[in-house]
C-alpha cells in the first residue's frame, strides 16, 4: 500500500450541545492539525500516489472557509455538534469527491481510500477513514 499525506491547520471557535461536554459547551477555541491520507495499492505511471501539490491546494480551498470562524454560524452546521470526529468527516467527504473527480491529477478510481486525521494536541486525535 502507498499513501501521501499532506497537512494543514484551521483556528476556529465552536461550543457544544449536550452535558457529555461538560464546560465545553460554552464557545471556545481551537487550533486544529488537519492531515489527509490518500491511499493507492499502485503507484501511477509517473511513480506517485497522486500529485501532492493538488492534494495540498485541495486540503486549502476545503479548510479556507472554516479558519478563524466560529462554526456554530457555519450554515452547513446549523443544530450539529462540529466536534472533531464529526469535521474528520465532513474533511474526508470533500476531498473524497475532489479524487473522484479526478482534481489530484489522478482518476479516483485507482485510490484505495483517504484518511482524516484531525490532532486536537499533541495527546489526542480523532480521524474517519474509507474507502472511495
């Protein structure tokens, strides 16, 4: 198996819903570490995954709107919990449909899957991970 991964960050601001959250239900703040897995059984003709540079310009165009926004006005996320496994996938579901349009410089269907790994600090991390 072959992967890639390339990484970005978002700041965003965000509060819960529900007393399993405890005092993070009051709004706080996040710097969020975003990496994005892409996974292949071949590599291409040119020897890779697919090209990183598209992978990373994906990851940019999917995060720009969420850096420095408090996602409890995001329209998108009106009434959800935007906890960490739940923006895993929303990640993944973007960029799952950028490689099945064949915007990473390869077609989708010769990717195994992605993976979305969103680290909180460095102790703790959430990620959500399918197939295409």
């Amino acid at each position: 198996m072959f992967a890639i991964e390339v990484r970005d960050h978002i700041m965003i601001a965000h509060s819960f819903k529900g007393e399993l959250f405890g005092p993070a239900q009051a709004l706080h703040g996040a710097t969020f570490v975003v990496d994005v897995a892409i996974f292949s059984d071949q590599l291409d003709a040119n020897g890779v995954v697919i090209d990183i540079g598209r992978a990373m310009e994906t990851l940019s165009v999917i995060l720009g709107p969420l850096k420095y926004r408090n996602l409890d006005e995001v329209a998108a996320f009106k009434g959800m919990n935007t906890t960490t496994e739940f923006l895993t996938h929303y990640i993944y579901e973007r960029f799952a449909e950028a490689a099945r349009a064949g915007e990473l410089g390869r077609d989708g269907k010769d990717l195994k899957s992605i993976r979305v790994t969103i680290s909180e600090s460095h102790v703790a991390r959430a990620w959500y991970e399918a197939a295409l």
